[in-house]
C-alpha cells in the first residue's frame, strides 16, 4: 500500500454564491411596501494551510476531488443568505502548487502558510440592495456567481538544511540514524529507502535538519530509478553531502566514479543544485578494505577542492567532526542569507486609460463578431436572469454605463451585429441593438415603478383640476361660430 506521495492532482471547486431574492413587502392596507429581498450569501473559498504535523500528500492521492460549500440565497423580509463554508486543506510544509501548465501559483513554506486555490463565487444581490431614487421597486434581482474551478499540481519539496546524496546502499539511512533520532528502514539490499527521511542534529548551538534522499543511479535526472521522483526534495537544501561507499562489491564502481556519475546528474537536473556548498563523506570505513581505500582516494578528493571525512555508522567513527562542519556550513548559509523583511502590501494602481475590457471584431462563418472581455462584463452577464426583461435592461444600463456600447461603436459595430461576452467556449452572444430599451413598458424607465410613487399632495391636485377648468372655459369662450 502507497505511504507516502509527494505529487498529486488536485482537483478543486469553490462554492457558488447565492442567488439575491426579488420580493415586496406586503402588510394589510399595504399592498407596495417596497422591495425587501435579501442578498445571497457568499461561496466558500477553497484554501491550502501548511500544516506541520502533515507530512504527506496520501490523503489527496486517495481523494483528489475537493469542493467547498455554496452560498444560501437570499430571502424577503430583508434576509441574506449564509455564506458557504470554507474550505480548508492542510498540506505539508514545503509544498508547491503548479497549474497543469506547470507554471508555479504558490510555494508554501512555513506554518500557517496559506494559499486560496479556488475563490467563492459572489452572492447576487437582492432587489432591495438594488432600489434608489430611479428605480424604487425593481422586479429582479442578481444571480449568484459560480465559484472558481480549477485543476491544481501539489509537489512536496522537503524541507531541510543538508541532503544526503549517494547511490543505493552507500549508508545513507544508517548515518542519519546515527546522527539524528530518525529511525529509517535499513537493509543490505538497494533502494531500502524509499521515501526521503528527516533527522534534527544539534552540534553545540546549532540545531539544522538533515535529509535521506532516496539512492541515485545513473539516468536519475531523465526519470532511471527514482532519482527523478525524489531529486526535487533536495532543491531547497542549503548543503550536499556526498556518502560515497568505500566497501561496494561492484567492481566497476569506486568512490571517485560514483561521486562523477552523482555530480553529472545533479548538473542535468538544474534548480541550482551545481551551486550548493558540499562535503565528502567516505562512508564504511570499519571495513579493512573501505579503510584502505578511503586512504587512496582522500587526496584525489581534496585536490579537486572538497573537505573529505572518513566515517564508520556502524562503528560511530568520525561523526562528531562530521556533524561540527555541517554545523559551520549550515550556519554560514544561515548568516549570508537576507533577513525577511515586513509584509508590505504594494499598490499596483490601473493605468488612467484602462477601461477594464476591451472589444475585439472576430469573424464567425464570415459573418463579423465582437467578443468582449473584462471582469466587470463578463461577471455582470453571469449574474443576470435572461428570462426577466427588466434585468436585461438593468444589464443593458450597466454595459453602457461602463463604455462597452460606445467602444462597439468605435470597432464598427452595426446594429444587429452578433456580440459575445466572455470567452470562446463560454460566451453569451446576442445582437446588438444600439442604446436598446428593455423592460416592461408599464414600468416607464428601465425599473421605474411609478406606483411606487407617493401621491401629490391633496392642494396640488386641486390646482391642477383648476386650472384644467380655466383652459377649458378659455377655449370655449374664444370659440366664435361661422
């Protein structure tokens, strides 16, 4: 059975906004109290938090669908709907999250972390948050928003300070088991290790983890073996330790190749590993023969610029001084790196012309289209019900508003030209009408209820049934007969 998975698919849905609700207030005597629909409530947010005490990615291998809760819809009497729940997915620290382009969203590191991997939808707003002075009681009210859904990568790099590199059955297991509390899988067969192990080492002052990866063979940075599976869990490493075995029973193999074949492979994988600080462990030296060559090739080692140690897991040789100089490299990285700064929330302010969408003529079966994009219009459309002509009107007023109708204009649109807002795959497309009127002519202007009108007052319908009295007798007494 999987244990362990540092790469999965991750598909994620975020809840939908409520639907606003259309109601009047009705009482005895009051048939028109005026509209009180409420607001629907908001999608939840599908969120990913580091979590410290998860250290794998299984739970999302066995269950990769994960959607959040809608939003309720509003209701009369002033009522907004619930908000959807939240959400909340905890994934390891030092996971990394990719689009299925495989460009990086987001690189959590740290407790508390946290990254939205899929945003709620907005609620639509009710009749009563869409009433003013123009239009007093309006028939319709906004649809919810459906929330985002998305595909996600989630790769997890560990976490640690220093990287043990070697191939299969160099002793890598067996020297963080003696440097650390960590208690890894150790076998006299390869690949005894099969997910990276981490270990806490305290040298003095300085306390630093320490990572096993999985052994590397030749081919490992193409996919050969698991190198390429478990190569990522060294990037963030801040020094390599090289475990060369001086008592392998392969005769094609020595310390001196094994570390070439290592160095080629970690050139051909990139992400910077070329360029990280690193030691020679000479590994196995309890054994009469590994003792001999180690011996051999120490000075070829050294010559080529690395400090070398000779050690023994087994007999706990050479490990203090190994541990003291990883210390002092750990440290040093520590130092030269730059202290994290504030929080700082930058303004990145819209240019002046930026209209928020543009207008763009396409051609469909030769006859002209023009696709308009923008946030505003294309979720202005997603909220409107194209069943209610006073809605359609109320979105009419808002495109224009906006600039959208003039900059057709300036495209070239004519009247009766196909316009489509939104993408190609997703689009509401409908012929344009310049400055088109919609809505129920009884309402007047686009919402305007004028029984929502408060009556004259009773002097001022007296004024009026007067002098429409005077210009009746005026008319009658300039009538002069043939």
């Amino acid at each position: 059975m999987t244990t362990f998975v540092d790469r999965v698919e991750l598909h994620v849905a975020a809840g939908s906004g409520g639907h606003g609700c259309a109601s009047v207030h009705r009482e005895k005597f009051k048939p028109l109290g005026g509209p009180d629909g409420g607001n629907g409530g908001r999608g939840g947010d599908v969120i990913l938090v580091v979590d410290q005490d998860v250290t794998t990615l299984l739970d999302y291998h066995h269950s990769p669908h994960r959607k959040a809760t809608n939003g309720a819809p509003g209701a009369g009497d002033h009522r907004s709907g619930k908000d959807g729940q939240d959400l909340v997915l905890p994934v390891p620290d030092g996971t990394v999250v990719l689009d299925k382009q495989g460009n990086v969203l987001a690189d959590l590191v740290g407790q508390g972390t946290t990254f939205v991997a899929a945003q709620g939808g907005r609620g639509g707003l009710g009749n009563a948050a869409l009433a003013s002075a123009r239009r007093k009681a309006p028939g319709f009210a906004l649809l919810g928003v459906q929330g985002d859904m998305r595909d996600v990568v989630l790769e997890l790099k560990t976490v640690a300070d220093v990287a043990l590199v070697g191939y299969p059955s160099a002793g890598k297991s067996s020297l963080i088991s003696v440097l650390s509390a960590a208690k890894p899988k150790i076998a006299d067969y390869p690949f005894t290790t099969l997910v990276p192990n981490l270990g806490v080492v305290t040298a003095g002052d300085t306390v630093y983890t320490i990572a096993d990866v999985p052994g590397l063979i030749p081919g490992a940075s193409q996919g050969k073996g698991l190198g390429l599976e478990f190569l990522r869990h060294v990037e963030r490493c801040s020094v390599l330790v090289h475990v060369l075995d001086t008592a392998t029973l392969e005769s094609d193999r020595d310390p001196v190749s094994d570390l070439d074949v290592i160095e080629a492979e970690l050139r051909e994988y990139g992400a910077g590993l070329e360029n990280r600080p690193r030691l020679i462990v000479l590994n196995k030296i309890d054994v009469p023969d590994g003792q001999e060559l180690a011996e051999m090739v120490r000075p070829d080692l050294e010559a080529r610029g690395y400090r070398v140690f000779e050690v023994s897991a087994i007999a706990h040789k050479g490990l203090k001084e190994l541990s003291f100089a990883l210390a002092e490299l750990v440290g040093a990285h520590r130092a030269a790196k730059p202290k994290e700064e504030s929080t700082r929330v930058v303004i990145r302010p819209k240019a002046v012309d930026d209209a928020g969408f543009t207008v763009k003529r396409e051609e469909l079966e030769g006859e002209p289209v023009f696709r308009v994009r923008g946030e505003k219009p294309e979720r202005w459309v997603r909220q409107t019900d194209f069943s209610n002509d006073e809605a359609v009107g109320y979105l009419a007023d808002r495109l224009n508003r906006l600039g959208v109708e003039e900059e057709l204009m300036k495209a070239g649109a004519r009247s009766g030209d196909g316009v489509a807002i939104g993408p190609e795959e997703n689009a509401v497309v409908f012929d344009w009408e310049p400055t088109m009127m919609a809505g129920a002519e009884m309402l007047g202007r686009r919402g305007e209820d004028h029984r929502m009108e408060a009556p004259r007052p009773a002097e001022q319908r007296r004024r009026d049934r007067q002098a429409a009295r005077d210009e009746a007798q005026q008319e009658f007494d300039d009538f002069k007969p043939f």
